[in-house]
C-alpha cells in the first residue's frame, strides 16, 4: 500500500485536501466516496510531477522528489518521541507508524510516514526507508536508526534520539533569544535615533537659521547629521542592505567563507562562544552516536556534519584522518588544535577506562554550561554598552540643542 494526497468536495461543496493511504488510485477513490467525499484529484505522493517529462523508469525510487520535505528540529523531535513510545508499547513497525500518522496534523509529516511505511511492508528495514528521504531524516539520524535496529534495541534507542534533538533544539532557541535580543535593541534604538534625526531635530533647529550667531560646533554638527539623513537616508539604507547582500553572496565561495570562520573565532569572546558552542554539538552528536553502537569512524564522519564552522569543521575531518590511520581520538584532537582542552582530556579519560560514549556526552554537558555562562557574560556585557551608547547619543541631540539656547539666554541679558 502507498500514500496518495487527494482534493476533494465535502457534503457540503467544499473542497478538502489530505492524505489517505490505498492500494492504487481506484481504492483511493472507492475509500473516498465511502467518506461521503466527491474526489477531484488523487496523485501518489512519491511520484514525480514534472511539466515537461515524466521520470525514468529505470531512476531509483525515492519518497519524494528532491530527497523528501525538511522537517523542522520540533517536528523531528515530536515524531521520533511518539515513534519510541508507540515501539516500546510492543507494537510492530508498521504499526507503530500507521498510529503516528495517523496522530500527525500536518499532511507532509503524515505522507512522508505512510511513505516510510509502504517501503517497510516491501522489505526494507527502517533506515533503509528513511534513507530515501535524507531532507527529512539526516545522517546522524539514520546512522542510529541503523545501529539500534542492529543492536535490537530501535525503541531506546529512538528515545535517546529524541532527547538529543528536543536538547539541541533548546540550546538552539536559547542561543537565538540570546542574540536577538541585542539585535532588536539595537534595531529599535537606532530608528527611534534616525527618526529624531529626520523629523524632530530639523524643527527644533530651525529657528537656529534665523539668528546670524555663530553657533557651536556640536550644534553645526548635529545640523549636517540631520540633513544628511534628511537628504540621502534612503540611500544609504538601501546601500546597506546592497551591501550585506553583496557579503552573502561573497560568502558563498568556499575560500572566502574559511576565511571568514576564521576571522569570527579570534574575535574576543564571541570566537569562544563559537567554539564552545561547536564543541558541546560535536561531544554530544559523537558520544550519542558511540552509545548507540555506531563505529567510532563513521561516528566521526557524521559528527563533524552537523558543524556550522568551516575552520573546526575541517579540523573534525582532520581528526577522522588521523583516527583512521591509527591514532588515537585524543591525540587525533590535540593534534588539530581546534578543541577545548577539558574536552581533549576527557575524551582521553574515555578511552583509557573504555567509557568514551559517557565521557563525551559529560564533556558536551560542561561546553553546554560554560555556554550558558559565555551568552550570560556576553549579555551583561552588551545590555550596559547598549544602554551607555543610547545615552550619549540623546546626551549629544539635547547639548547641541540646548548650548545655542543658552547663548540666546546671554545675549538678552
């Protein structure tokens, strides 16, 4: 049995769409017309629509076009936790995720676990299926799926799966509040700035115009600034923007993006956060991959795609090299010179008392509270500059406003 998404018109004329899963097109249609439903369309989501050909025969079958839908880190964590509770419970596969599509709300989720679920009931084990859809299902995901359905322990294994993604996730919106927080401050305190500028200082200043006093520098400057605002504003927003596009698209080239990477980790404090950061991902993605019966080669070869840094990215790979030509993990990781020296060392402890799983996942555990202390101190820090800036700056507006005042003030006394 496969997937089909259907349109259809209720009792009522209106159109509803969703997926039901049948034998062929026909029983779709039959099971339809049983729900009360007038069917309009009815297509098999894993075949490819193309406007101008229809696909080989002779191509590999995949789930979906374009290796399968990306599901978010919410959507993952939610699935791969009903998937672990529905297997432990002791009901079969195919069971286990007819019930949680059945479950699911959302109509790609849904389609992609009756497809995953078609592929199953051919033959093929679980990993094998979800290969087909990589976007949704990534390597690390796969490689444990594999590992626990070797092992014959797939239900604990899931839970420990979806305790990693539901914890990358938190660590991730943590880090994200953490910079936007800044980020908006900035943002609305430079626009409340600009709109002082361009609308509330011409007005104040122009009864300045009037006298044929010299008036002090402060006060010519803050006149330039605000016609200058005034006059190209728009401009330079629109140049900003031009230009931080112009930096993606230069980014884009592998050479100038290392480049970059390594810039951002020899900033002060904000390179650390970055590596600690890199390094609490890496410790904990290789010590649950090693938990869950992964070789330790292909652990690292996974491990080191689920870093955002082209500088420890490389220095990950690096360290499969050296692993696979005999030397040992800590050694492989001294060596590049990229990891923190807790983490070098606990993973040597790791492999000396063979608890090197454990040892990882507690060196991912203490980068992950040394992160929390890195984005505590980096808040700290930002919120008194942010406050500092914003007060010069209205300190600056009202003593260049009120210095020409008070010489008007002298001069009629």
């Amino acid at each position: 049995m496969g997937a089909y998404s259907y349109q259809a018109l209720d009792a009522n004329g209106k159109t509803v769409k969703g997926v039901v899963e049948g034998d062929s097109e026909r029983h779709v249609r039959s099971l339809l017309r049983q729900r009360q439903l007038k069917p309009l369309d009815v297509r098999s989501v894993s075949q490819k629509r193309s406007k101008s050909s229809d696909t080989s025969s002779s191509s590999p079958r995949r789930l979906f076009g374009g290796g399968g839908p990306k599901l978010s880190h919410k959507d993952i964590a939610l699935v791969t936790r009903q998937l672990a509770s529905l297997l432990q419970s002791g009901l079969p596969l195919d069971e286990v995720l007819q019930a949680a599509a059945t479950q699911s709300r959302k109509p790609t989720i849904k389609s992609l676990l009756l497809q995953v679920r078609s592929r199953v009931l051919e033959g093929l084990s679980l990993a094998q299926a979800m290969s087909e859809a990589p976007k949704a299902f990534n390597g690390l995901y796969r490689a444990m799926v594999k590992a626990g359905e070797s092992a014959g322990f797939l239900g604990p294994v899931l839970e420990q799966l979806a305790e990693y993604t539901e914890t990358s996730q938190e660590t991730r919106q943590k880090v994200q509040t953490a910079m936007m927080y800044p980020v908006v401050l900035l943002c609305v305190s430079m626009g409340v700035v600009m709109a002082l500028m361009a609308f509330v200082v011409p007005k104040l200043t122009g009864m300045f115009s009037q006298t044929k006093r010299e008036l002090p520098a402060i006060t010519e400057i803050l006149i330039g600034t605000s016609d200058f605002i005034v006059n190209y504003g728009l401009f330079v927003l629109i140049g900003i923007i031009g230009l931080i596009i112009l930096f993606k698209q230069l980014l884009k080239a592998p050479e100038r993006q290392l480049r970059w990477h390594r810039l951002l980790l020899k900033m002060p404090l904000f390179g650390e956060f970055i590596r600690v950061s890199e390094s609490a991902r890496y410790a904990n993605t290789l010590g649950l991959l090693v938990k869950s019966g992964v070789p330790l080669l292909e652990a690292l070869r996974i491990a080191s795609q689920v870093l955002t840094n082209r500088v420890i990215q490389d220095a990950s790979k690096a360290v499969a090299v050296s692993v696979q030509e005999g030397t040992s993990l800590h050694r492989a990781m001294d060596q590049v010179d990229e990891f923190p020296p807790l983490v070098v060392q606990m993973v040597a402890s790791g492999e000396a008392n063979g608890q090197l799983a454990e040892q990882l996942l507690h060196a991912a555990r203490n980068q992950e509270r040394e992160l929390s202390f890195t984005l505590g101190t980096m808040m700290g820090l930002m919120e008194p500059a942010m406050i500092l800036f914003m007060a010069g700056i209205v300190f600056f507006i009202v003593m260049a406003i009120m210095l020409p005042i008070f010489q008007m003030n002298d001069m009629f006394r």
